[in-house]
C-alpha cells in the first residue's frame, strides 16, 4: 500500500509543480528582467511621496519594492543598504511579512480559485494599516538599527545575459518548490491511505470552527503556516480536487494565510536587522485570527440571510 501511495503522491506532486509552474516560470522571468529596466527605479520614485504618511523616510520605497516584486532576501539586501532606526525597520518588516512576493503568491493563490482582489485587498490593506497604526502607536525604536553587511549582487551587462540570469533564477524557482511539494504530496498521500490524515483533522477541529473553516482544510492550512503560502496553495488545489475544499474554506484559509504564512523562516529572517520579531509574529498571527473570524461571521451571517430570503419566497 505504501508503494502505491508514493506513486500517486509523485504523481500529485508533478502535477502540483507543473500547475504552479506555469505561473512561477514567467512571473519570474518577468520581474527579473525589470530589475535591470528603469521600472523598479520609477516605482520607488513613484511611491517615494508617500513614505512619510506611514513613518518611513523616502528611502524606505527601495526595500518594500524590492519584497514586493522579488522576496523579502531581496528586501532585507535593500534595507542593509539604508540608514533607519528599529521602528523605521520594524514597520517595513510588518509591512512586507504581510505583502511580499506579491506577483508569484498571489498568482498560485488565484489557481486555487481565490479570487485576486480578495487576495491584493487583504495583503496591501493590512501592509499599510499596520503600517499606520504602528508609526502612531509606538514611540520607541529611535535608535539605528544594526544589521550584517551583504555581498554586492555580480553585475549583469547585456539584453542576453539578463534574459539568462532570468530563464535561469525562474528554472531554480520552479526547481525549488519541486523539492518541497513532491515529497509534500508524498506525505501527504500516506497520510490519507493511512488514515492519519483524517486523526490529524480531527485534532484541528475546534480550530478550524473557531476560525470558520471545516477540519477538511486542516492540512492546506499547516502547510500554508508552516512552509508558505506558494506551497501552502500546492496542497490545497490537491484537497480541492480530492477532499472537496469549498471555495469558501479555501478562501477564509488564504485570508488566514496571506496575513500569517511560513511564520518559522519570515520571522527568523528578520533576526539579523537588530529588530523585535516576537511582536512582529504576534501580530501576524493576532490579525490572522481576528480577520479570518471576521470574515466568517460577516459571511455566515450573509448565508444565513439569503437562505432565509429564499425561504420567504417560496
């Protein structure tokens, strides 16, 4: 039995990558090349204004561009390069932990059938109210921050060679979250044939009412907290097809998850800027709860009012 379900989990898991790379594959290709155009410098000019209405000096458009279209390494090379204090630093990295990668997650969101306003609203929404709330709140953090010195990217010169650099780095892409989600489908098959996945639902549960979702949503859910949001959305086209997800869990999961995703290394990550990261993923996790709760209910609630509305006129 178990040789069976490796089989189909290498299966699932091909089928997954070849799904997400469809998306991966361009949106890298693309955001690659712009970094060598005048377009990332005219988005950051562009945006620069508006820095100080969120307590950020002009500056700071570098690295919440650079998260924004790349990842949040690309964001931190950014911020090593600027002079900021902790705050300045720790509203860029609440800020990104909700909007980062934006082009890439959102676009494997959508494979899920997530809707993409749902996804750009939530993301960016929550970026600048943070943001916002922060910089009136906290009146602390005056002091610089203290990171560790990066080695400068190597230059690439030439239409050819940025056109490699960007086939290349979105090959390593798809290469990558090929390594996570086949054996993550793998596992997850075994799981299900064992039954085990079905105890691991059932342990989940109350939660996942709490948050109002059902327990067939469990394992997207984890893998989405706990690897990220690309590999989190691998797993739960598979239950879609499989374990009939609605597109309603499958929503409320992604709101959960856009706003507190592969909480290990995107809090980690920012240890080296000198900056609290306990806060930084409390807060990530407390908006995740309340917002997914929010939405339920508002949801729940407009359910029950049609259901009532269609029983009136009949």
């Amino acid at each position: 039995m178990i040789v069976d379900s490796v089989k189909k989990g290498l299966l699932s898991g091909l089928n997954t990558t070849w799904t997400l790379g469809k998306v991966i594959f361009p949106v890298t290709l693309i955001v690659t090349v712009l970094q060598y155009t005048p377009v990332l410098p005219w988005m950051i000019d562009l945006i620069a204004p508006l820095m100080n209405l969120i307590g950020l000096p002009g500056d700071a458009a570098i690295p919440l561009v650079l998260g924004n279209f790349l990842n949040l390494y690309a964001a931190i090379a950014g911020i090593l390069t600027l002079d900021l204090t902790v705050k300045e630093v720790f509203i860029i990295a609440v800020m990104l932990s909700f909007s980062h990668n934006l082009f890439i997650e959102s676009g494997v969101a959508m494979k899920t059938g997530v809707k993409l306003w749902v996804i750009l609203t939530v993301r960016i929404g929550l970026a600048l109210m943070s943001a916002v709330i922060i910089n009136l709140v906290w009146q602390g953090g005056g002091e610089m921050a203290q990171g560790f010195v990066v080695q400068e990217a190597t230059e690439i010169v030439g239409a050819g060679a940025i056109l490699l650099h960007g086939i290349t780095k979105a090959f390593i892409g798809i290469g990558q979250l090929a390594l996570i989600v086949i054996p993550l489908m793998v596992v997850v098959q075994i799981m299900k044939d064992l039954k085990w996945l079905e105890a691991f639902s059932r342990a989940l549960a109350p939660f996942m009412r709490i948050l109002g979702m059902k327990p067939n949503t469990s394992m997207p859910f984890v893998a989405g907290l706990t690897l990220g949001l690309a590999y989190g959305a691998g797993v739960m086209i598979q239950a879609a097809k499989e374990d009939n997800v609605s597109k309603k869990d499958m929503t409320l999961a992604f709101i959960f998850l856009v706003a507190c995703h592969a909480v290990i290394e995107d809090t980690l990550i920012f240890i080296p800027l000198g900056i609290p990261v306990l806060p930084l993923l409390l807060i990530r996790l407390v908006t995740a709860i309340v917002l997914t709760m929010a939405v339920a209910y508002i949801w729940n609630r407009y359910d029950s009012v049609q259901r009532k509305d269609a029983a009136y006129e009949q």
